[in-house]
C-alpha cells in the first residue's frame, strides 16, 4: 500500500496526525488511543510494516 492510501484511510477514519519527525511521523488513533509511527518518505510501505500500523490504528 502507498503511503498516500494509508494517510486517506487515515483521514476516513478519524486518525490525526500528533507530530513531524525526520524518518516517521507519528499519528493518534482514538480508537486505540495509541501513538503511532509511519515512515514518511517511502511510497511504498512493506507489508509487515503495513500490518503493524493496521493494528496500532485499530482498523485491523
């Protein structure tokens, strides 16, 4: 998945961006009420990486 499909899932979602950071960004989920990092600078995201994000953010 592209980086750009995730963060519009994101936004579909009610999941907020929390701060910049050089390499990731890290974002809020109130679902979990967790904070998350996602690579910034990658368009494509590996899917390991991808799945663990899912699962931070609730949506898996």
């Amino acid at each position: 998945m592209k980086t750009s499909e995730l963060l519009k899932l994101f936004r579909e979602n009610g999941i907020m961006l929390n701060k910049h950071g050089k390499k990731h960004d890290l974002y809020y989920s109130p679902i979990t009420n967790k904070i998350f990092p996602v690579p910034r600078h990658k368009t494509e995201i590996a899917h390991g990486t991808l799945q663990n994000i899912l699962k931070d953010a609730g949506l898996k």
